[in-house]
C-alpha cells in the first residue's frame, strides 16, 4: 500500500536549491523515512535525476554501520561525486553519525549538493533542533495522516473508517496490521518501549513512572485546562502522591519537544492578549493516547476535538484555546465576571476563524450553549461549528456556519469557501 502525502513532498520539492539542509522532524513512525525514500526519490527520478546523481543512505541499517563515523560518511559522499552536476544527499536516521551537526554543516560547503536528512530518536525529535545548524536548516515538520489521507488510503464506508481512525490513530503502520488485536499490540508497544522510553533517555527522568503516570493524566482529560499546579493537585487528590510543580512542568516540556503532545495556549479575545494561568494539551496520535490508557476511554467527544485540533495543525495554521470574558452585574449589584470558551481560535496570516467542536446540536438549547461565546465576540471573522452528524453545510439565523465533521475534515478549502 503506497500512501501519498502530497502536502509534504511539496514541501521538499519547493525547497530544492534553496543551500539549507532540509531537515524532516516530527513524530516517530510518522513515516518520515518513506516520505524521503520511496515519495521524494520517485519525484527526482521522474524529473529527469538519475539514480547516481541520489546519494541514499539509510543509517539504521547495519550494512551502514561504518557509515555512522563523520569521516567516512563524507569520504563516502564525495566519492561519488564524479562531476558537476546536482546531487541529491537523502539521509535516513542522521543522528547516528558521530557528530551529524558537523556533517551536515560540511555538506553546505559542497556547492553541488542538496542535503535533505530524517532522524527520529530522542535528540533529533527536539523541537529546536533546527537551531543546531544556526540559521542554515528548514525544517519540514510532519504529521501522522490527517483523516482525509487515513481515508484515501482504507477507503470504504466513511463512518466506519472514521472508528478506526479516532480509535488507532494516524500512525501509517496501523494501516497496514492486518486486524484489530495486531493494531492495539503496536501501538501499546511504541507507547511504552519506544515514545517513553525516548523521552526517559533524553532527558535523564529517574523516575519513569511519574512521567508515565502524568501521561494518563493528560490521556484521560484531553480538552481540559490545566497547568502545573493543578495537575500536581490532582496527583495528590487522585494518587495520594507528591509532585512537585517544577517536575511536573519539566515533564510536560518533554513531551512536547518529543512531539508526543503539543501545547494549545489559552488567548483572551477581548482583551488580545495570551493568558498563563491555563493551557491545554492534545496528543499528536490519538492511537497513542488510547494506548496509554490500554484502550479503555474510548471517549468520542474529547477525541473528535484532539482530531480537529491536529488537523488544524497540519494545515499549517497557527491554533490557540479561546476566552471570552464579559462583566455583568448581578442582581445585588455586584460585579460578576464570566468566562466564555471557545474551542479554537484559528490564525491564518490576517485571517482568523473561531471554531466550535460539538458532537451534536439536537435542540435550540444546544445551539445557544455552543455559540454563547460567538455572541460575544463582536469582530467579523467567521464563527464555524463542527459537528459529528453528517449535516449539509448552513447557517444559523445568526449568521454561524455549522459543518458536519466528515466535510471539515475532507475538504482542506472548506473553511475558506464557507
């Protein structure tokens, strides 16, 4: 099974020549290696570039061993330079060379060489990793498949395809299992052996099960506010343990910069300004975080808005948790200040779309509940609804676009057109 993943060998083939070292991040098995190998190689050869114009080196195979030392890596690329022509550096894993940093930076001083590199263990996964090449990297940062291409590939009925996806995630492996228990096994597998054995390493956690335990937390409460504070308060209230707010801020860098969650700021709308008190955290791979928790919170609506946050992401905008705040008075006369939430504030150079996840609206009360913080907000910028039943596209009396799940996540343009 080929799956295409246009929006990032767009990308790459976008970034040719461009004298930067392309570096591809994200999460491990997100199908980075396959992307540069299989989809980017094809490309170059079906654009007239020969295969001994293509320096490929995959550094996790043990025929490659050798390779992993930075002299002979490059011994090994000049070499087959032969002429003054463009050539293609396609390296897999680079971390296990012996000072890649260093290699890479000497590969920008071939004039005729386009380095375009994967790695994916606890170091190359940082989020700053780019910084290492001061200036001279682009990263191309990818994501586990999006709905549309998880479909695009399965194919079938669309609901029962989107079972699978909200229950085993994204991760491009899962697809290719051949049932559900193989499915589970994986993932419950890269879970622990593999993503949290990473971050342990990387970062020298001496105590693995505080951080495995502050990973059911977040995988129990996707979509809930929380900072430091609160979840050491719950260590205590739920666990009868002591965390300390500092480790636990600590863990939650970890696994950010690992890409295994990522972070979603609160903003005050009115105000325009970012509040710090509260964030919220949603996982990359909703497969992984039902692993985490061996299967069991299969929960439909927290899990719809994790997927419509990732799809935000991969769709390259820039996405924050919402507040809105309104003073009223009460009837004592006393000052009473209320909070409005709205899932996700989405920013798109100087276009903004504020957006509403709801599973269903079945009556008018619903509807009032979920667009309480639209009527709030008196700006001009689209207020959209997303919900789980598979509804044509339309607009309230107020002017609100509601969109059935299954179009949103299909159609990429959607929101545009709306």
């Amino acid at each position: 099974m080929i799956i295409l993943r246009p929006t990032y060998l767009n990308q790459l083939i976008a970034a040719r020549g461009n004298r930067m070292i392309k570096i591809i991040t994200g999460i491990r098995r997100c199908g980075k290696s396959f992307l540069l190998f299989e989809l980017f190689h094809s490309y170059l050869n079906e654009n007239g570039v020969d295969d001994d114009h293509i320096i490929e080196v995959a550094l996790d195979d043990r025929a490659n061993i050798e390779l992993r030392n930075p002299d002979k890596i490059l011994t090994h690329i000049k070499l087959q330079i032969k002429d003054s022509g463009q050539y293609y550096v396609l390296l897999d894993e680079v971390q296990m060379i012996d000072d890649f940093v260093g290699v890479l930076n000497s590969l920008l001083h071939i004039r005729n060489v386009d380095a375009f590199v994967t790695g994916s263990n606890s170091r190359f996964l940082s989020k700053d990793v780019v910084t290492e090449f001061r200036g001279r990297g682009q990263d191309i940062h990818m994501y586990p498949l999006s709905f549309a291409e998880y479909y695009s590939a399965k194919g079938g009925d669309r609901s029962a395809c989107w079972r699978n996806y909200m229950t085993f995630g994204g991760l491009p492996q899962t697809l290719l299992l051949k049932d559900d228990k193989a499915r589970r096994e994986y993932l419950s597998h890269l879970a622990d052996s593999v993503f949290i054995s990473d971050v342990v390493e990387r970062n020298r956690v001496k105590n693995r099960v505080e951080l495995e335990e502050l990973l059911s937390v977040l995988a129990s409460s996707i979509g809930s506010p929380c900072n430091p504070t609160k979840l050491s308060n719950t260590f205590k209230s739920l666990k009868n343990k002591t965390i300390s707010n500092k480790t636990i801020s600590n863990y939650l860098s970890y696994l950010c910069y690992a890409f295994m969650v990522e972070k979603a700021l609160r903003y005050n709308i009115k105000g325009k300004k970012y509040i710090n008190t509260l964030a919220k955290y949603y996982f990359t791979d909703i497969g992984l975080r039902n692993a985490i928790l061996s299967f069991r919170q299969i929960e439909p609506t927290h899990i719809m808005e994790n997927i419509i946050f990732n799809e935000l992401l991969c769709r390259g905008f820039s996405v924050d948790i919402g507040i809105v705040e309104l003073k009223t008075v009460d009837k004592n006369g006393k000052d009473v200040r209320k909070q409005f939430e709205v899932d996700f504030v989405v920013n798109d150079s100087d276009q903004r779309y504020y957006i509403q996840s709801a599973f269903s609206i079945p009556n008018e009360a619903k509807l009032q509940q979920e667009t309480a913080s639209f009527r709030n907000i008196d700006d001009s910028f689209k207020k959209i609804i997303v919900v789980k039943d598979d509804v044509p596209m339309h607009r309230t009396d107020n002017g609100y676009l509601i969109i059935g799940l299954f179009d949103f996540l299909l159609d990429p343009e959607l929101l545009v057109k709306g």
